[in-house]
C-alpha cells in the first residue's frame, strides 16, 4: 500500500509538472489552448473552446498558489 501511495504521488507531481511546462511555456496563450485542446480530443473527451479556457484558469491558479 505504501508503494502505491508514492506512485500516486509521483504521478500526480508529473502531471502538475507537466501542467506548469505548458503554462509557462514561451508560447501564444493562443496557441498552447488549441494545442492543449487538441491533445484532449485526441483522447476522446468532447471539449469546447470555452472549457478548454476554464481548464487553463484553474490549471494556472493551481499553480499560482
């Protein structure tokens, strides 16, 4: 069970990481929105450009604090 916990918290700590790469990224806000949409897509989950706004806001809020 031990282990477990730390795989989650490795995988959870990539994900942020990756998260704050993409948000700090040199790139048009612009441009990293459609990407990050695209790659969401491909996954199969429906997205609207708006959802996709609200996801980097908080993303970005989280990341913030």
């Amino acid at each position: 069970m031990k282990n477990l916990n730390i795989l989650y918290a490795f995988l959870g700590g990539a994900i942020v990481g990756c998260a704050a790469a993409m948000l700090f990224a040199p790139e048009k806000g612009e441009d990293m929105r459609s990407r990050i949409a695209s790659i969401i897509r491909k996954k199969g989950i429906k997205i609207s450009d708006s959802e996709v706004d609200q996801l980097v806001s908080e993303l970005a809020g989280t990341i913030e604090k």
